[in-house]
C-alpha cells in the first residue's frame, strides 16, 4: 500500500511522470509512466487504461499491467449501466470500495476478485468536455476513497494526447 507523501514528494513525483510523459517514444510508454507513478501516488495492484468508443458504448482496453489476465484490445459493452452514466457520461470518478460494489457494477468481477481485487478506482479521461477513455486502478478491499481523486484526476490529464494517438491508430 503506497504512503502518504509529502508535498514536496509528490510535487516530485507530478513532475517526474510529467517528464515521462514528454518524452515518450509512443502511447505505451505514457501509459507505462502513468501507471508508474500512480503505484508511487496512489498505490495499485492492476492499473488499466481504456479507450472509449461512444458510438457502441464500448470501452477497450489500450494498457494493462497485468496482460494475461487482461488483454489488450479486449471490449467491455458498457451502455445504460449506472457506472457508464457517471463516468463515461458524465466524466465523474467512481470509487467502488469493496466486493459488493465490484460485483454490482463490473461483469468480469468474478476475476477482479479471482486476483484478489477488492475495490477500484476508475478515473474518466476527458477532451474538450468528452470522454475519450478511462485510467483504472485497483487493489485491496478498501483501498481508495476521496482523497485519491485530485491526483488520479491530473494523472489522467496526461494521458489525452498519449490516448488520442492510440486511438488514432483504430
């Protein structure tokens, strides 16, 4: 589980992922320096990133840290669902802390849970007022509240045009 940082710390770690971000060679690379400093940020033992498909209601799967168990280019149908109203809608976090709340809200729950996952954090990615992916982290049951969500939110700021250019590639 990650520490509470410092101010100083974390302005460090902001800075480092914003250095990475500038100078990768492709989206993975982006991605892979999202996922790293949200491991020192935040903490995490699965972070995805998803591209949003708005004409199907179709999240896939651009980046995962755990490959095997979740497969790049995999889709999820997402329209009508509560979770897809707040964050693909309505670009708002969801933080679903235990699982009852991954059961409710995610059909692949039996493997969340299979991989000892108990909560998440799903961060929209946002572009001129749309959504245009998802940043996902998970962990233990009870991981994540509130106080996750200002620096989630600005890690996914640097994702747009990393984002922007996997789609591109669609």
């Amino acid at each position: 589980m990650a520490r509470r940082m410092n101010c100083e710390a974390t302005l460090d770690a902001l800075g480092a992922f914003a250095d990475a971000v500038a100078e990768a060679a492709d989206a993975e690379a982006a991605f892979r320096a999202a996922e790293l400093a949200a491991g020192r940020l935040i903490g995490h033992r699965l972070f995805t990133v998803m591209a949003f498909h708005a004409d199907t209601m179709e999240v896939e799967r651009c980046y995962s840290s755990a490959p095997l168990s979740y497969p790049l280019g995999a889709r999820k149908r997402k329209r009508g669902t509560p979770w897809s109203n707040l964050v693909l809608e309505e670009g708002r976090c969801f933080i679903g802390r235990d699982a009852d709340e991954i059961r409710r809200h995610f059909s692949d729950h039996e493997i969340i849970l299979g991989l000892g996952l108990g909560s998440v954090l799903n961060v929209p990615i946002r572009a001129s007022g749309r959504t245009i992916g998802t940043m996902n982290l998970l962990d233990e049951a009870g991981r994540y509240d509130p106080s996750h969500v200002a620096i989630a939110k600005l890690l996914s700021m640097g994702l747009i045009g990393p984002l922007r250019a996997h789609i591109g590639r669609f």
